[in-house]
C-alpha cells in the first residue's frame, strides 16, 4: 500500500528536483547570506530513525539549535518536511542561513528547526542504494502516504516520536503559539494537516506550492474549512500560475480555494501568488525570509468576516457563532455527566452519573448550583405536568420525578433507556440503543410500545443492518412535527413524522454527519480518505430557528431545518467524550455540553426550544 511507483515520486517530489517547469529563477536576497558579523546556529545529523507510527521505515533527519538558544524551555520550534531540501544552505530554502539572519534581527524568536526527511523502506542487507530511472536517487517510498493522507497519524508521529527525542537534548516550548510547521508540495498539505489536526500543538503553518489536491482526499479541505470553527492557527500560503495541472487535480485552483476558504472563515491567512514558475522551490524560496516574517509577527490577528456572497437562506456557522464567544467552563470535577436540558426560564440542569456526587442538579442564570436529586439518570427533560422525565439505564426503568415531594414514578421497567424528548402531549419518546428501538411511552397512561426498529439479517455474505445501527440522542424540532434521531453506530441522524396518536411515519435518514477519519484505514491515491462509518452522534437538541445540535467525536454537528449541515462547532477537551448538548441559560442563548468531566457553555446566536409548554 505504501510502496509507490518511481513515477509517481518523481511527480510528487517534483518541488525538490530540477525546475524542468520553471519559467523564472530563485532571487536571493540579503537574508539568504551568510553575515559573518553575527552568531551562528549549528545543525546536528540525528541518528536514522526508525518509527512505530510508520513501522518499517527508517528517515535522515537534522536538528538547528541557534545560538541563542536557552535550555529554559523557552525555544521555539519548527518542523521541516523533506528536511535535507531545508538544511542546504546553497539551495534555494537555505534555512539554517535564513533563521541566524531573521534571529539576528529580532524578526523571529529563537527558534530550534527540525528538518526531517519521509521515511523510506530499509535497504536489504547488500541492496544497492535505490535510483530512479534518470539515475537520480530515489524518492521515499513512504512520502505521500505520509504527507497526502488526512488524519492525525503524521502529527502523532511528530509529537509522539520526534519533539520528545529532540526534548531529551534541547527543551523546546509547550505554546503552540510557538511551534511552526512548514512544507511544499505534498509536505505542504501535510504542514496544515498536523495544524488542523492538532491546534493545541501547532498554531503556524507554512505551506509553499501545497498539493491541496485529490492525491489522498486533500481537495476536501475547503469545504471543511467553510463548515467548521475557525480554528487558532496562521497559514501562509504560496503559489503560482505555472504550477501543476495533472490527473489529481489543478495546484494553482487548489490553493485559490484554500485561500478562499480561509478567508471567509476569518483565519489569519496570507496567500502569495505570481505569474510563472513552477511546481519548484524557486519563488517559495526566494520569498521564505518574508513569509517566516509575517509567519512569526507579533501583531494580532483581528478576524474578518465577510457574508455578502452568503443567499438569504444560508444558516452558516457565521449566524450562530459569536465572535469571541469561546467555551466556558461552568461545571468541574464531574464523574461523568450526561442528561443537559433547559426550562422556560433558562435554567441549566444536568445529571452526573457516576461517583459519591451522582445526582441532578440545576444551575440558575445567576449561577447558583442546586442538588435536586441523587438519581444518576442519562436523558432528562421536563414534561407538561411539572416533572423530570429520566433514562435510568442502570435501574432498567424509565422514571418521572416530582420535584416538589421528590417522589419517583416508574414508568416502564426492564428496559435500559438512552436518552428521551417528552411533547407538549405528555408523548415521551426514548432511544433503547441495546435494542436498536425508539419506544413510545404515555406519561398519563403508561402505554408502551415499540414505535420504529431496525431490522438486521444475516447472511453467508455478513450481517445487514436496515435501519439505524445504534438510535441514541433524540431531540423534536419547534414546531414538534418531526422526531430527529442520532445513529451513534452511523452516519445519519433519522427524521420521523410525528401523527397525533404518537407514531411515526416517513422514516428517512436526512442529515448526514461528518464521520471521523480512520487513521488505521487504507489512504488510496486519488480516493476519499477511509472514515470511521461511527459518527458517535448522542444527545441532541434544537433551536426556535429549526436548526438541530447532534454531539458527534468530532464535536456540535448543526443542521439547518432542510437537513444542510451549517457546520461543526469543536469540542471543549478534544480527549474527552462529548455526550450531548442543549440550549439554556439567559434567553436560553448559550450553548452548554456535557464533555466527560466538565461541562461547558458559550454563547450563541440562537433561542433553544422548550417542548413542554409548546404545541398540543
């Protein structure tokens, strides 16, 4: 899978080969030249690692310590694809020159340089060293699975591997607003997938003649920008009109786009593109002292958003999110925590589920934390009648609490409920994932039934799941017209008609979450990346808008009232569970998630929706 064809190298590491393509010549300027006058860094050949992430791969690698470096802790870093092309000091990177100058001149911090090569299948005992066809050496054979493929697995290898083996000898900087990552071509893509990957590691990228294209999935990275939060993270972007135009795709378009989509979406982005050239090292070389200027400036980035080109009719993430509305801690120190809902007057409520402080509570708009109830339930909402509706998975029953005697009514028992949504009717509904079921159940009559499930056969050829694979978070839109399921297991959440009597009809699966990637999956050339088909969509809500909120692995998964994703709102503690989300507190405006052990909030443009006092 990983072995490539020497064509396809030579293609892919066209950036660091002769500019066969190449209209105009590199420019050297001052910056490029060695100054006698001032201190110099030094650059340190690693031994040839041999990684876990990467297994059967060996990889050259070097490491610049400038002479101001301080082992406090305090250096900055940044890391170089295709390392050796960025440690030549006569080509046209020349890095190690570059950095003593801008050092030098305050123009950069003190900054430790990685340059790393991709990694390469070991030789043979005896094998000659590997050559193209021209003669030349060969080019990794690992390159663009490394480099082209989306997912994480790169910037594991990176922070996993090759930051805590420099560390031993030179401590470097926790900041990301410190660590800079940088590369062309396909080491380009892969320089802003570590970022977007892992903003809390990574904040700048440097991307020159970047291969944003369909060599594995790359061309998706403008529509996922469009549609998620602005991530922390600056990107500089190079290219020109000479480049590629090949079977993957069109480089100068690509990165248009790239620097399109970065714009509407506020990121502090700089995109330098000329006539000529070609898909070479040459302008990208010439310009590197500017662009690791802006790149390290200490300016702040003031975003600006510009909607003129959105329709009436768009519900983007720009009409939800706030600008400088981030998460906000409300509740700490949890077991776990689950069950998030809202009353009319914009109280929080939650449940925490495990631990000596399981129970439910309320949290008023002025901040005061309340013990309702020392039941550790997972779906909870009021109904019409006053009371908390409860799942109380670890009892096998659903439960109704009164709040003002505290006395529990079960409303059905040996069942293990999910989460549930309760109608202005009194209607409860709930997900019984264990059995791949949503249940109907009467508050005032107890009448139970199965109301839709989901069919799976088995074969010689496998199992076939018709239906949804894992019903979880269940939420109503305002109008309570349409029940809206999340497919934990899936990559859909289902729609249902509500009828008066409380069945479902017109059963379709009409939003489509955005699935993780699998970083363990098979990266083909000129194919989608492999994705996890589990979307871990749980608890949902809704606003007054008819947009509905599915917490997903990937975060808040929001779609407009047509079933359109508007976008996904990152999570609070990327390492941690995101179980379910609700609107509440003042106006029930702020946006509150259950995210493992802490809760969170953030204001948003947008009303929640109240069922108990709404349509019956």
């Amino acid at each position: 899978m990983r072995l490539l064809l020497s064509a396809s190298l030579a293609l892919l590491s066209a950036a660091f080969a002769p500019h066969i393509f190449a209209a105009d010549d590199f420019v050297e300027s001052p910056d490029h030249r060695v100054n006698e006058s001032i201190p110099h860094g030094t650059v340190t050949q690693m031994p040839q690692w041999e990684s876990k992430v990467f297994p059967d791969t060996v990889r050259d690698w070097w490491v610049y310590v400038p002479a101001q470096f301080k082992p406090d802790g305090s250096a900055a870093v940044m890391v170089f694809q295709d390392g050796s092309g960025y440690k030549n000091t006569t080509g046209d990177w020349r890095i190690p020159t570059v950095f003593d100058n801008l050092i030098a001149k305050g123009d950069m911090p003190p900054t430790v340089a990685i340059f790393i090569n991709p990694g390469n299948a070991p030789l043979k005992p005896g094998e000659a060293p590997r050559k193209r066809p021209d003669g030349r050496p060969a080019g990794a054979t690992n390159r663009s699975f490394e480099y082209d493929s989306l997912g994480d697995r790169y910037a594991k290898f990176l922070l996993e591997e090759i930051l805590p083996e420099v560390e031993k000898k030179w401590p470097l900087t926790k900041d990301p607003e410190m660590r800079a990552i940088c590369g062309a071509s396909s080491g380009g893509i892969c320089s802003f997938t570590v970022a977007w990957e892992h903003p809390e590691a990574f904040r700048k990228v440097l991307s020159t003649i970047g291969s944003f294209t369909n060599i594995r999935g790359g061309n998706a990275y403008p529509s996922l920008i469009r549609k998620t939060e602005r991530k922390p993270i600056r990107v500089f972007l190079q290219d020109s009109s000479g480049d590629l135009d090949n079977q993957f795709g069109n480089w100068p378009i690509a990165n248009q786009q790239m620097h399109a989509a970065l714009k509407y979406m506020g990121y502090d982005v700089k995109f330098d593109y000329v006539e000529g050239y070609g898909h070479n090292s040459k302008h990208g070389g010439s310009i590197m002292p500017d662009a690791l200027r802006w790149l390290w400036r200490k300016e702040k980035h003031v975003p600006v958003i510009d909607t003129k080109g959105d329709l009436g009719g768009d519900m983007t993430l720009h009409r939800l999110l706030i600008e400088g509305e981030g998460w906000q801690p409300v509740v700490e120190g949890l077991a776990f925590c689950d069950g998030p809902m809202s009353d009319a007057e914009g109280n929080f409520y939650f449940s925490d589920m495990k631990g000596d402080g399981a129970g439910i509570y309320k949290i008023s708009p002025d901040g005061k934390k309340t013990k309702l109830s020392s039941e550790g339930v997972s779906g909870l909402k009021f109904g019409p009648d006053g009371r908390l509706y409860a799942c109380q998975g670890s009892k096998k029953r659903l439960i109704a609490i009164d709040l003002k005697t505290n006395a529990i009514e079960e409303l059905a028992t040996d069942v293990q409920p999910n989460d549930l949504v309760v109608s202005a009717k009194g209607h409860i509904y709930f997900t019984h994932t264990g059995k791949k079921e949503i249940v109907f159940v009467d508050a005032k009559t107890k009448e139970k039934r199965v109301v839709d499930t989901t069919n799976v056969t088995t074969t010689g050829s496998g199992t076939a799941v018709t239906g949804i694979n894992a019903p979880n978070g269940i939420t109503l839109s305002p109008d309570q017209g349409t029940l809206a399921v999340s497919d934990y297991r899936g990559a859909n959440v289902w729609t249902f008609r509500v009828n008066a009597d409380g069945t479902l009809d017109a059963k379709a699966p009409t939003m489509t979450m955005r699935l993780p990637i699998d970083p363990k999956g098979e990266f083909k050339m000129a194919e989608p990346p492999p994705y996890n088909p589990a979307s871990g969509g749980d608890g949902m809500c809704s606003d007054e808008l008819g947009r509905f909120y599915v917490a997903t692995t990937l975060g808040v998964q929001v779609f407009d009232p047509t079933s359109r994703l508007c976008g996904v709102i990152t999570r609070p503690q990327p390492d941690k569970p995101l179980t379910s989300c609700t609107l509440s507190g003042e106006g029930r405006a702020y946006l509150y998630v259950t995210n493992g052990d802490k809760i969170f909030r953030r204001k948003v443009q947008a009303t929640g929706s109240i069922f108990y006092v709404g349509k019956k």
